[in-house]
C-alpha cells in the first residue's frame, strides 16, 4: 500500500524482507551470492518509500510509526472497498 514502491520489492519483501531486516540489524545477514546487494537495494526502496509515505501524512502530534501505519490500515480498507 506503499505509493511508489515496485510490486516486485513488495512481494519480496512480503516473502522474505522481515527475516532479512531481522538479520542485517542482529548482525546474522549474509548477501545471497548471485547478487549481493539485492536485497539492500529492496529494503533501501522500502524504506524510502515509507518515509516518503511518512513526510506526506505526518502531522507532528503523534508518534511517527503509529500514524503511518494508521494511515495505511486506512489506504487498505479503502483498497478492499
């Protein structure tokens, strides 16, 4: 529900993006050796996405996090109709 971001990394990062963020913050990640920045460069998409989703709703009064994913539950049940 992300403006902007590639289905492709979407999936990916439906699939796979979790465990690989879980890893890379815990010190555990490997790159996966047919491409070793490919999965840096899903999450960099995902991240700019998001933040940019972030800079366009954020109105400073409540906790960055929280209101987007507030404002995404919302662009969901909008999507579902």
């Amino acid at each position: 529900m992300l403006p902007g971001l590639d289905a492709n990394e979407a999936a990916w990062f439906a699939a796979e993006g979790r465990a690989v963020r879980n890893a890379n913050a815990h010190g555990a990640w490997a790159p996966p050796p047919e491409d070793p920045g490919s999965e840096l460069r899903a999450l960099r998409a995902i991240c700019a996405a998001a933040l940019r989703e972030l800079f366009a709703v954020w109105d400073g009064t409540r906790e960055p996090s929280r209101a987007l994913v507030d404002h995404l539950k919302v662009r969901l049940e909008e999507a579902r109709g």
